[in-house]
C-alpha cells in the first residue's frame, strides 16, 4: 500500500442550464413522481452546445487549482475520465490541457464510465509512487447527455452532466487529504448490460444513417442497480477491512450518485445509517465519471467534513467498473 499520496485542490463546475423533472415531462413519458421515487432526482444540469466535456473539464480544473492555490504550469501529468469526450480524437485530455497552455505534460483520457474518477485518482497514486515531485490533475468531466436517447424514457430521466477535478501529489509536496487507499475492479462479463456502442469501431459503417439507438445510452436497468448495489457495498466493505476499521468508522461515505435507492440499499448492506453519506443526485442527477468528484467537493465546502474525517468514496459503471479509496482529511 502506498499512503505517499494526497489531494491538495478539489474543484467542480456545472452547466447553465438546470432542468426539472416538470420538463423531461414534455419531452417522454414520464412523471415527476415516478422520476423522484424511483431514483430520488429531482432536477439535473444540461450542458449547452458551447459547454463541451472539455470545457466543463477546464472549468471544474481551474477551480482546483485555486483552491490549491497552484498555477496550471506545475503540473506534471493530467488523467481525465469519460465515456462523452468532445472527440474520439484528440482525447479530451489532450484538449484540455491545450486550453490551460501547458503543453508538454504527460495527458490521457481514462474510459471506466461511472468509476473514471476512481481510476484516475488510482493512476494518480501509482504515479506519485514513481515521482514524489508529481502533481497530477484528475478530472471526471462528462456530457452525458450527448449521448443519451430522449426518447428512451427509461435513462433520459436519470443523468446530467457536470465536471469534477482534484490535484493530487506524491511525498514531496504533502497536501491535507491523505490518500490511504484505493480498491479497483472490473467484470466485462457483464458489460452488456449497460453500454453506448455507437461510434466504436465494431460498429461500421459509421454512416449518417446508421446513427440509431446504439448510438445512446442502453441499460438494464434493473439488472445494474442489484450489481450496483453489490459492487459498491463488498468493495467498500472490503477496503474498510483491508485498513483495520469498521463502516461504522468512517465520518462520510461519498458514493457515486446514480439514483438515492442504490445508496440507501448500499448503506443498509453496510449496516450504517443514511446520515453517514452524502447525496446529491436529487439536485444533480447521475453525472457519470463527474459524480464522485462533484459530490466529494461539495461534500467539503458544505462543511460535513472536517479536519480529522476519515471518507469513503465508491462507485460502479458500465464496462462493468467499480471501486472504492479511503481518504483521511
Ligand atoms: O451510473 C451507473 C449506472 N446506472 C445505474 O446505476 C442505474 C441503475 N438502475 C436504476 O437506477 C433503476 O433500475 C431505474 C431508475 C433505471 C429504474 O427503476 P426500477 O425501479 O428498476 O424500475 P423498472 O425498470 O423496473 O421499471 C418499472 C416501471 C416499468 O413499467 P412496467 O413494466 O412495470 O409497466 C417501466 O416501463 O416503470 C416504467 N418506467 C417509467 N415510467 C415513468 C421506466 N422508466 C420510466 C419513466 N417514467 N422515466
């Protein structure tokens, strides 16, 4: 295990553009009601066509940087994960670290959907375990809306899009969030269950015509919410175990938002109560890759952490990916 590794900035940004479940009415089937009961959603953010994945990366950064109070030309290597980039290529990665103008560094994109954030942080860790002096950008930034299909009333009420980053270092330069520990898994056996097939090279042609509903967003959902609920709840309980403690040790568990029965069901299988963990999706739907880190940086500037909290982060997406990082602040 590597404790070398700590966040010294967190950051988010959000699109203009809010929208309530009054309005997905006009556009499905579909009802306030069914929407808040069955996922705890109540509004969500769309991003506007000037309001790319990048963009919303950059923005969600640069307030990671002032909140680090570091300027953009320090860092050393930046992770971005998403499943709704600007292009194939060049990567969003790529793209956004042209727009802070530090070319050079080392930049990638990181495709594990919902758990991108997850990934990047533990890319992060192993990185700051080979150079000390590194300080990396980790940003889950998605438009998921440009890829979800608003005649399938079954996920177009469910997701938004948004952007969340932290910067994390090695040993050389300690910050106040000490990365304890960090658990990742994968299962592609079940990745037909959730999937966006559209645009990948196994689909050819790509022809104008050929742009149907495998171009979008298509899940089972009820299969999904059961392995989201298993995932999250063994591997967070696992790395709990794998670091001495109890659930009942951890001050706030920050799951991913995905929809509020998911995280009730996970917080019941661990045996702690709903005011140990922290949910946004009602104000900002299931933003993918972004969740964790949005709701990790509200989270703290809510105040419901403080110096001395030990936090728990987990999530679970398509491919499928899960896992989970303890954090001492
Ligand atoms: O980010 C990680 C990946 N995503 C997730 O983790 C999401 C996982 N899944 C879920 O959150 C839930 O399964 C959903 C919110 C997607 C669905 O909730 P559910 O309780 O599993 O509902 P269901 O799919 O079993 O559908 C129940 C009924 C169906 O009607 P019938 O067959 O009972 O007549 C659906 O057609 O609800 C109907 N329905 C809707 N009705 C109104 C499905 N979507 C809607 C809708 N509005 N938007």
């Amino acid at each position: 295990m590597n404790s070398g590794c700590s966040i010294v900035g967190l950051g988010l940004h959000l699109p203009r553009t809010c929208v309530t479940n009054a309005e997905l009415e006009r556009i499905v089937e579909t009802s306030d009601e069914w929407i808040r009961t069955r996922s705890g959603i109540t509004t969500r953010y769309f991003a506007q066509p000037d309001e790319t994945c990048s963009v919303l990366a950059y923005h969600a950064a640069t307030a990671a940087l002032r909140d680090a109070g570091m300027s953009a030309h320090e860092l050393t290597h930046i992770f971005v994960g998403t499943f709704s980039g600007d292009y194939n290529l060049p990567t969003t990665a790529c793209l956004l670290q042209n727009m802070l103008g530090i070319a050079g560094i080392p930049a990638v994109d990181l495709a594990a959907a919902c758990t991108g954030f997850l990934y990047g942080l533990e890319s992060a860790r192993a990185f700051t375990s080979l150079y000390p002096e590194a300080r990396i950008l980790v940003v889950g930034s998605e438009v998921t809306t440009s890829r979800i299909n608003f005649e399938d009333r079954t996920t177009c009420v469910l997701f938004g899009d948004g952007a969340g980053a932290a910067i994390a270092t090695g040993q050389a330069n300690p910050g106040p969030i000490r990365v304890l520990d960090v658990m990742l898994k994968a299962d592609g056996s079940v990745g037909h269950l959730l999937t966006v097939r559209g645009g990948g090279s196994a689909c050819r042609p790509v022809l104008h015509e050929s742009i149907g509903p495998e171009y979008f967003v298509q899940m089972q959902g009820r299969e999904v919410f059961k392995h989201a609920v298993r995932f999250m709840a063994d591997i967070s309980s696992t790395l709990i175990q794998r670091n001495g403690l109890r659930p009942e040790d951890i001050d706030l568990f920050i799951p991913h938002q995905a929809n509020l029965r998911i995280i009730e069901a996970v917080a019941k299988k661990l045996g702690v109560s709903m005011e140990q963990f922290f949910v946004n999706v009602d104000r900002i739907g299931n933003t993918s890759a972004a969740s964790v880190p949005i709701a990790l940086t509200e989270a703290r500037a809510m105040g419901r952490i403080q110096p001395g909290m030990k936090v728990l982060l987990t999530a679970f997406g398509g491919g499928f990916t899960w896992g989970a990082a303890l954090l001492q602040f």
